[in-house]
C-alpha cells in the first residue's frame, strides 16, 4: 500500500462493481465496500478489501463511490436509514457511478453539498468483460478541480476518462450512450436477420461487418452471442428500458425528437412484458428473426469478442 493514495469506499459490489473494485485493490487502494447482499463481498474480502456492515460506515474513507442498479437504489444507500450521508460526518467526495436521471443525481448533489461533501458523477460505459479487458471508459461531471483530484482513480477502471463539464451532465452523456446502444442491437439483429433469411451465415455475415467501416468494439463484441445464441446476461431488458425511459425524459424536457429510439423502446417494453428479463437483452435478435419466421439455430464458428485483440 502506498501510503499517499487516498482511502477508497464503495458501495454496491454487483457484477460491475466488483470487477473496478479489484482494479483498485491491485492498483495499491485501500478499499472498504458495503453491498446489501454482505455474502457477495467475500471474495473482495479474500482479495483485500475491508468490508462494512452499512453504508454509514464508510464516511470515514476519503473518497466514496456508489454503484447501484436504479435511483431508488442510490436515494435509499446515500439518503435513506443508514445511508452514507445520514451519519454525524460524510466523507469529503463522493462519486457516483450509476446510471440514474438527472433529477435524482441533482438531489443527491444537494444533499452532499449541505453536509459539505464534493459530488462528481462518473457513469461508465462497459459491462464485467468489457472492465477485464482494461477497456472501460467514463464520463464525469462536477466541479473541475474535483475531477482533477479523482481522475487518477477513475484511470484506473479502464482505457478512457472523459470531463464532460459541471452539474449532471455525465447523466446525459451515459442516457444517450446506452439509448445508442439498444437502437444499434436492434438494428444489427435486423440486418443480421436479413443476411441469414437470404442464405448468409450469421458468422459470415458479422465477420464482413465487423472488418467494414460500420463495424465497431461494440458489434465484434457482441457477435459471439449472435452467432452461438449464448445469452448470458451482460445487460438486462429491464434495465435497458429503465435508461430508454430516462433519454426519452430528457428529450421531452429538453426538446429533442427521438422517433427512432420512441420506436425502439416500444420493442424493448414489448421484450419486457412477454418476461424477458434474465437474458442478455441481444435477445433482441430472437424477436427480430419470429417476426421473420426463422428458427435461429447456434452456429458452430470460429469466432471472438475481439476485446482481447
């Protein structure tokens, strides 16, 4: 441990959290973590880190993140019974790095700055292979001179760390992001539909994009699933309708029409209520190719992530 790194605490060790929290651990960080389900820290224990039995107890650390699935989650660990800023001291920064509206980023930076507490909002772009791959990227806004201070730490979580300007418009960065993200699946299971009802293979055809200028990290990376029809969840329906919902908000609130995306979650919610809601929402694909009357079946190929390449 180098003794001028600041101490670190974290709250909520998912699939994502607990990928960044052993980049910090091995890059040297003293790291303290609360997460609901106290079973899930063992392992970070064994690698490390200190674990704490609510999220109070971590105001004594330099530097808090939160990571949480939605806002309810990050209103009830930062502001509910117990939350890390209910206590006699708050820490002196907290970061946030769910993806949550702006309005309750705004509340939770209210309620930060009355304790005397720095707020920055962090999202990521990425998922659990994405963060073992080193290629995790972040968007960040509060105030500058904050950021400056955390962007050692925030280089950590992977390949890129973006200042994008003051207040809460990280959020945005990420809403837009990940409605981006759901209208290429849906595009890329249409057109990869269509190849296959006209005689190509999902593998060829993935192989010719991917090496195209259309191709992209984000299209190499999901084609194993394309092609095998292994699902396993990165990124579920639910919660990509969740983030549809919140970049459809603040285009009505800020006057952008988004017909593409409009349409593009009504497919998600769809998704959604027929219980979809486990698998990887590249699950997209299935209902593209029943509305095509094809029967998809995996495909036995050579194919990669590319992350690692």
């Amino acid at each position: 441990m180098t003794d001028n790194l600041p101490t670190i605490g974290w709250i909520g060790a998912g699939r994502m959290g607990t990928q960044l929290i052993q980049r910090l651990l091995h890059a040297g960080y003293d790291v303290a973590v609360y997460n609901r389900t106290a079973a899930k820290v063992q392992p970070l224990v064994d690698a490390g880190a200190t674990h704490v039995a609510r999220p109070v107890d971590l105001t004594d650390r330099d530097i808090v993140f939160s990571m949480v699935s939605a806002d309810k989650d990050l209103e009830s660990v930062l502001l509910g019974a117990e939350g890390l800023l209910t206590g006699t001291s708050s820490p002196r920064i907290l970061a946030d790095v769910s993806t949550v509206s702006m309005v309750t980023s705004e509340r939770v930076r209210a309620a930060a700055s009355e304790r005397g507490t720095e707020f920055l909002a962090t999202p990521v772009s990425g998922n659990p292979a994405v963060i073992a791959a080193g290629k995790l990227t972040v968007a960040a806004s509060g105030p500058r001179t904050v950021f400056d201070e955390v962007e050692p730490i925030l280089q950590v979580f992977g390949r890129g760390v973006t200042y994008v300007g003051e207040g809460e418009v990280a959020r945005l960065v990420k809403i837009a992001h990940n409605v981006f993200l759901g209208v290429v699946t849906q595009s890329l299971a249409e057109i990869t539909v269509l190849a296959e009802k006209g005689g190509v293979s999902r593998a060829a055809f993935l192989a010719f994009l991917n090496e195209s200028v259309m191709g992209s990290i984000f299209t190499g990376y999901k084609t194993p699933a394309f092609v095998s029809l292994d699902f396993t969840p990165t990124f579920t329906m639910p919660l990509l309708q969740k983030d549809f919902d919140l970049g459809l908000d603040a285009a009505y609130r800020l006057g952008a029409p988004m017909p593409v995306a409009s349409a593009t979650r009504q497919i998600v919610a769809q998704q959604v209520g027929e219980g979809n809601t486990e698998s990887d929402f590249a699950t997209l694909l299935l209902g593209v190719a029943r509305g095509a009357g094809l029967d998809l079946q995996p495909e036995n190929a050579d194919v990669t992530d590319g992350l690692q390449d």
